[in-house]
C-alpha cells in the first residue's frame, strides 16, 4: 500500500486544523503539537516550507502563530507534496538522483512505470486539499 511521507501528512493536520479557526485566529506549532502529540521539530519544519510557498503567513510574538492564506480550492495534493518534501512527486526511476535504483541501466519495466508515474501525479493533482480535508 501506498505510505504518505510523515510531512505531507502533519501538513495536512496543520491545515485542517487552521482551516477549522476563525480567519483572524492564528494556530502556534507548540499549539498544534499538544493537540495532536507530534514532533515540535517537524511540524515547525513543515510550517516554514508553507510559509517559504505562501501557503500560510506568520505572525511573530507571543500570541503568534500561522494563518492560511490560500483558497485550498486552488490548492492540489501533487502541489503539497511538493512543496512539503522539496522535491518532485515522483517514482525513483524517473529522479534525478543517480543512486535511487541499481537496475537503473538495465531496467525491463521503465515504460510502465513511467505510465504509473505519469497516472499518479494526475490523479494527485486531481486532488485538491480542500476536498480532502473537508470530511
């Protein structure tokens, strides 16, 4: 079965959670944290990576926190992913790191995989956050 990173994953608590406040309120990482007991590290991580990509702004201070500021109508799974992990939403074969897979060269099965590549990133693009975090 398919595994999502642990990234895209706590991206998407953080958004839900921001997304369920009133639009003035902001939404702290120590906040997010204690109520869903996980890692300060990496959701703060994952909170910069949105903020670097306009996904949310901050507020610094004691009463700070962060904010949504996109439509996550406009907003695809693909395009979270992204920008959560720092790279494309990809199989190995078709990255551009030279270790990813020893059969690389030699491989029999690289055209189906691209097809599975080329369906995976449509059908993540398809997905639009807001429709996954709604229910």
């Amino acid at each position: 079965m398919f595994k999502i990173n642990k990234r895209v994953e706590y991206a998407l608590i953080a958004l839900k959670h921001m997304s369920l406040k009133k639009d003035s309120c902001l939404t702290s990482v120590k906040e997010l944290c204690n109520e869903y007991s996980i890692s300060f590290d990496v959701m703060s991580k994952v909170l910069q990576k949105l903020l670097s990509n306009k996904i949310v702004i901050s507020k610094q201070g004691t009463c700070g926190g962060y904010c949504i500021v996109v439509d996550l109508k406009e907003l695809s799974l693909l395009s979270l992913f992204e920008i959560v992990t720092s790279k494309d939403a990809q199989i190995n074969c078709f990255s551009s790191r030279k270790s990813d897979c020893s059969l690389k060269m030699t491989c029999n099965i690289k055209g189906p995989m691209c097809e599975l590549n080329n369906k995976l990133r449509d059908f993540y693009n398809s997905i639009l956050v807001y429709d996954l975090l709604k229910s």
